[in-house]
C-alpha cells in the first residue's frame, strides 16, 4: 500500500528496509523486481545457488514446491541469489527447470552482517520481519530446518492489514485497531477511544501510547508532502490532502485553502481520481492479482485522455502505474 511515495515503508511497516548489497537494476536476473522498501516487515527467505551446481539443482525443487504453497502468504517473500559466473539467460534456464521462472533472483545477492551459511552450496538464509537473521545453513542438507525457520518466522510476523494505518504493527492488547484506523475512513472516534486507552498503565498503555504516535507522524508527514507537492506534483498533494481529510476531517481548516484550487482544475482532479484508484488497487493486490492487473490495465489506457502527453504530471503517473503493473504476477 502506498500514498505517498517515500511514506511506502511508513505506512507498510514500521522497520527499516532489509539492507541486501545485491538487490539493484544491474544485478537484477529473473522474476519480478523487488525493492528494498517493499521487503519492509516481511519475511525474507534468500536461497543461494549455481547454474554449475549440481547439488543446487537438486535443491530447487524442494525450494520451489515451499515457495508455491507459500504463494498465497503474504507475509513472506522468497528470492533467488546467484552466485556463480554471470549469463542470465542460463540461469534463467535453470529457474525455469526447477518450476520457478518468476522468483525473482539477482547475482550476488549478499546479507550484510548476517552469520555464515557455509561455503558449499546451496546455502540460504530467513530473515524475520523485524529484518533479523533467523537461520542460515545449507538449503540441501538442512531444508528441514531451512522450512521450519521459514514457517516460524511467518508466524512471528504481524498479519497485514492493507491500508490500515498500523499495518505492520503487532498488537496484543489493540487489536480491533488495526481495522478501525483505516487510511481513508473516519478515525476520529476510534482515536478518541484510543486516547482513553493510552491513559492506561503497563503494556496496554504503552502500546495504544505507540499506535497514536504512529497515527500522529502518519499525519504530519502526509500534510508536509501535501506541501511539498502543491506546486511539483499537484495531483499527488491533492490525492494525498484527499485521502488525509476523509481519515482526518478535523484537519479541513488547515487543507481546504491548499487544496481548493487544486480541486477546480479538472486535468489535476482527473489525475487525482486515478491516483486514488491506484492506491485502492495496492491494498488489494495480494488477494487477486490477476483481477487487480486487469483493471490497472484499463486504468492505464484511460490516462491518455485526461492531459497532455508531454505533461510531467502525466508522465509520472503513467511510470507510477506501470510500474504496479510490472510488479504483478
């Protein structure tokens, strides 16, 4: 789920990205193209292989069969990391081999900082969603262990929330709010009550005390990029001062003389409409990618009516969408 651009991880989970020296455009081999800040509270499982490797053929297909029943989680996100001599179109041959064309694999694809999984390949490595390293070993003698650590650390991992406000978050004693502080519904009551909650001592307290502070710098830096981008990037600012007045109608006085002349122009209206659309279409994506896709398809199309080619809002907008499209199965 995504608003803004740089509130991506903000808003997704409250971690820093996972830092993978190898996870760039160059190195970039197969598979969808992940960024850093999208592994931002996942569970990372990183499997190392050869195309030279016999035992890593002998490996993937384990590897691959976790991977598909895992599809449907979320929680998880699996990767590819090469790390013999380069020739994509080889190991993409493997990959198709082993029944996993899609993952998405890089060359080289190191962990910082993380203990060593051994020199004889394949070795692999799960990192939770706190974006510590919970296992490292050999993927063929240890793929035992290699599943447990992998379904462990799921477990561990707060359930998403798409488009919650604490999505990322794990909550013990708040849990309901989790679905009551929904970005672009009215969270006034629910932050009232929540208010009265954090009066309370002990760990029930402290943890309604961290839900309002994250409720608090969600909206003072969705109002500061509404700011910055009254002038750049007019639709952005106006998708964004949109959604922030239906999650927080009190801030009217503060938005309206912002965002009314934005309002009254019909190409920045119609380019926030779509905006909007797009950032309704992430929160869903996870559940039926193929329907999501199809429609930010149309979605795409229906941008060459609404301004000019050369125009830079357009432009970005057009990348934004594609972009969420490329990264659909």
């Amino acid at each position: 789920m995504r608003l803004l651009p740089f509130l991506a991880a903000l808003v997704a989970a409250p971690l820093c990205a996972l830092d993978l020296s190898g996870l760039s455009a160059d190195n970039h081999i197969a598979g969808p193209a992940v960024s850093p800040e999208s592994l931002d509270g996942k569970v990372v499982a990183i499997y190392d292989f050869g195309r030279f490797c016999p035992r890593c053929k002998a490996a993937f297909p384990k590897v691959a069969k976790l991977a598909d029943d895992l599809a449907k989680e979320t929680r998880v996100v699996f990767l590819g990391s090469h790390l013999q001599g380069r020739d994509d179109a080889a190991v993409r041959a493997v990959l198709e081999s082993a029944g996993c064309p899609n993952l998405p694999t890089y060359q080289f694809l190191g962990v910082p900082g993380a203990p060593s999984a051994g020199s004889l390949l394949p070795t692999g490595y799960v990192v939770g969603h706190d974006g510590e390293v919970v296992w490292a070993g050999n993927t063929l003698e240890d793929f035992a262990a290699f599943e447990k650590a992998v379904k462990d650390a799921i477990k561990a991992a707060p359930k998403p929330v798409p488009g919650s406000i604490a999505d990322g978050m794990a909550l013990r004693y708040n849990q309901d709010f989790a679905r009551r502080l929904m970005i672009g519904q009215n969270i006034e009551s629910a932050l009232r009550q929540l208010q009265s909650h954090a009066r309370r001592s002990g760990p029930a307290g402290e943890e309604a005390r961290a839900l309002l502070t994250r409720c608090q710098d969600w909206a003072k830096e969705t109002e500061a990029a509404i700011r910055a981008n009254i002038e750049t990037n007019p639709s952005q600012a106006l998708a964004d001062g949109q959604t922030l007045l239906r999650t927080l109608p009190s801030k009217a006085a503060d938005l309206k003389p912002l965002l009314d002349p934005l309002i009254k122009d019909p190409r920045i209206k119609a380019l926030a409409t779509s905006r909007l659309a797009l950032a309704n279409l992430r929160k869903t994506a996870a559940q039926n990618p193929s329907r999501v896709k199809s429609s930010a398809t149309l979605q795409l199309r229906r941008l060459s009516s609404i301004a000019t080619p050369d125009d830079p809002d357009l432009q970005a907008l057009r990348a934004e969408w594609q972009t969420f499209i490329d990264s659909l199965p």
